[in-house]
C-alpha cells in the first residue's frame, strides 16, 4: 500500500505481482478527485480487493518518459507506466485531444481513456447540472449554461493550437475575459487571446487560421472538444461562488451528482469492469 511519501519503483510493482501473480490489479490514476471517483464506481460495482492509486504513488524516471516524447505529466506517467509493465495493472487517463489527432504512444487495452476530452465532462450534460444547480443555485437553469458551451469549445481550441505550434506562451486566467450580460456570459475572445500571445503577439493570425482550420473537422460531441477543468471553472463563475480557495472542494462535490446506473453505460466505465471481472 501507497503511504504519503513513499513511492514504489516499477521493479517493486513487476516483482509484486511476479511473486503473487492471483493479486488483483491496481488501478493508477491521474489526481486526487479521479481517485475518488474510482474508488465508489468500483466499490457501486461490487468489486472487491481492488486499489486505486495516484501515479504520484510510483517513481518513473523522466528518462522512460521523454524515450515515448511525451511531456512530464501526470497523464504521460501513467501511460509510461503501463507501456513499461503491460500487464497486471491499469491506466486511466484523459483523452485530451485525442479526438483531435493521432496518438504517439502504443495503444494498450491496459490503458483507458475517457470517452470525452477529460473526466470532468462526465458531469456534462443537463441531467447532472440539473442536480448541481439545485444545490448551489435553484435559479439557474441547466440548458441556460449548456447554450454557452462554444466558448468553451474556443478555449480547447486556443489550447490545442498551443500545443501543436509549441509556443511557449503567457499564463492567462480567462475567467478575467469573462462578463456577465442579461444572463448571457460573454467571452472577450480577442482580449484574451492578447494577452495569452503577449510576447508573440505576431503568432495571432496564424495562431487564428490554425484553429478555423481544425474547426473543419470536428466531432460533433461537444464533450469531446471542451476541457473539464475550463468547464469546472465557468460553472464557478457561473454559479456566483466567491471563495477562490474552494474550487478543490467543489470540484470534488460535483461528481456526488453522477449516478453508477449512468456511469456503468459509458465506453471507458464498461471497459474498466471487464478488466476488473476479468481477473477476479
């Protein structure tokens, strides 16, 4: 078991399930809230002896995960980590802008990925808003903030062309870029891609071209082209909360809206317990 500050070594993990090959999987994921979340589905599943575990819990030298190029991150470790074992264990991680482009790493049936952009988009959709509204504000309607969500299908792409034209650009909170207007939220799009290009303000028009070209061919599952954590952060906004040291708290509060009868319907969950059962 995983203790705060204590991190297994992929040797320990590969020589664990040597020496016990009838272990049950462990289940790696990307953060805290995931965690959680994975926790109660697998224990609504009736599942036991299963651990769920933060990627943070195992020591991977950046080495392994600059050999696959991949960016130091949480979501890159998992997939190191399941590309150096294979077996015995699984990755869950975000689908990012897979729904975009060709991955560079090897696929795995080991290795899940969302079915939409990230996992906070699960919450997406009027059902589960509904049910959130209700808790922090009954005046506020779930189809009234879902019109909303080509702004947030704006900062994907801002962040997609970010990504691809490997820019090193301006931290902006756009939420400074947001105002309120007869219930309509309005998105300053071009102030706040401004500031996000400050030093490279010339990257503008070809930073825009790139991203009305992109719009071609996109999916037409929202979910798939919105980042959870931008949608966390304009419900937020949204839902007038003003204490900014709670966004944690409340981000983990909203999952308490998704049922395991809907979950259990999605890809990624399906595919989950399959492995689970699997190896029981």
């Amino acid at each position: 078991m995983y203790l705060a500050g204590q991190r297994s070594t992929i040797a320990e993990i590969k020589t664990k399930y040597k020496l016990n090959p009838s272990l049950a999987p462990t289940v790696y994921v990307e953060g805290s809230t995931d965690k959680s979340l994975f926790q109660l589905f697998i224990k609504q599943a009736k599942i036991k002896n299963i651990v769920v575990l933060e990627i943070k819990s195992v020591e991977i030298p950046s080495n392994e995960i600059q050999s696959l190029d991949l960016e130091d991150n949480n979501r890159n470790r998992i997939i190191a980590l399941i590309t150096l074992i294979e077996k015995n264990i699984i990755g869950i991680i975000d689908s990012d802008f897979n729904f975009l482009e060709e991955v560079s790493y090897k696929k795995n049936s080991n290795l899940l990925e969302t079915d939409y952009a990230n996992m906070e988009m699960y919450l997406y959709n009027e059902e589960n808003l509904d049910k959130i509204f209700l808790n922090y504000k009954e005046s506020k309607q779930a189809q009234e903030f879902l019109a909303f969500n080509d702004i947030l299908v704006e900062l994907f792409l801002i962040n997609y062309a970010k990504k691809k034209m490997k820019n090193e650009l301006s931290k902006v909170d756009f939420s400074k870029n947001i105002t309120f207007k007869s219930n309509q939220i309005i998105f300053d799009r071009d102030s706040y891609l401004d500031k996000y290009l400050k030093y490279n303000k010339k990257l503008i028009k070809e930073f825009n071209e790139f991203i009305n070209n992109t719009k071609k061919s996109l999916p037409t599952e929202k979910r798939k082209i919105i980042n959870g954590h931008h949608f966390v952060e304009l419900l937020y906004i949204y839902l007038e909360i003003k204490q900014k040291d709670a966004k944690e708290i409340f981000t983990k509060s909203l999952y308490s809206s998704l049922e395991y009868s809907k979950l259990k319907e999605e890809n990624m969950f399906k595919k989950l317990i399959f492995l689970l059962e699997e190896r029981k």
